[in-house]
C-alpha cells in the first residue's frame, strides 16, 4: 500500500512539475509573440511615416519646379521690358 501511495505522489508531483514548465514555457511564448507583434507595428508605422514624408519631399520638389519656372518667365518678362 505504501508503495502505491509513493508512486502516486511521485506520478503527481512530475504531472505538477511538467504542468509548470509547461506554463513557464506559453508564458515565455506570450512574451515573444507580443515582442514579434509590437515590431511589426513598430515597422508598419515607420513605413507610413516614410511614405508621407517622400510624398511631401515630391510636392516640395514640384513646387519649387514651378516658382522657378515662374521666375525664370519673370526675368525674361524684365529683359523684355528693359529691352524696349
């Protein structure tokens, strides 16, 4: 009888142990998972923030296309009229 009773323990006592690595283990899992998620959201933002940043880079650049196009037609409006 005695023996049963310390096998069951014994049986009990690697059932709990194994159940606690094993809770140990998801918890770790857990952290991970959010860590890989949180980077992820991390780089989808920074990703945005770059997309708009080259978007207003190109109006910048566009804009000032067209006020040196609009100084350029200015000069040549002052040539002429000093020419005259």
């Amino acid at each position: 009888m005695k023996k049963i009773m310390l096998s069951t323990i014994a049986i009990m006592c690697l059932t709990g142990l194994s159940s606690l690595s094993f809770a140990e283990e998801m918890g770790k899992m857990k952290g991970e998972m959010m860590k890989s998620e949180m980077k992820e959201e991390k780089d989808k933002m920074k990703s945005e923030v770059k997309g708009k940043h080259d978007e207003m880079k190109a109006k910048h650049d566009a804009m000032k296309g067209d006020m040196k196009a609009h100084k350029d037609a200015m000069k040549g409006e002052m040539k002429g009229a000093m020419g005259k």
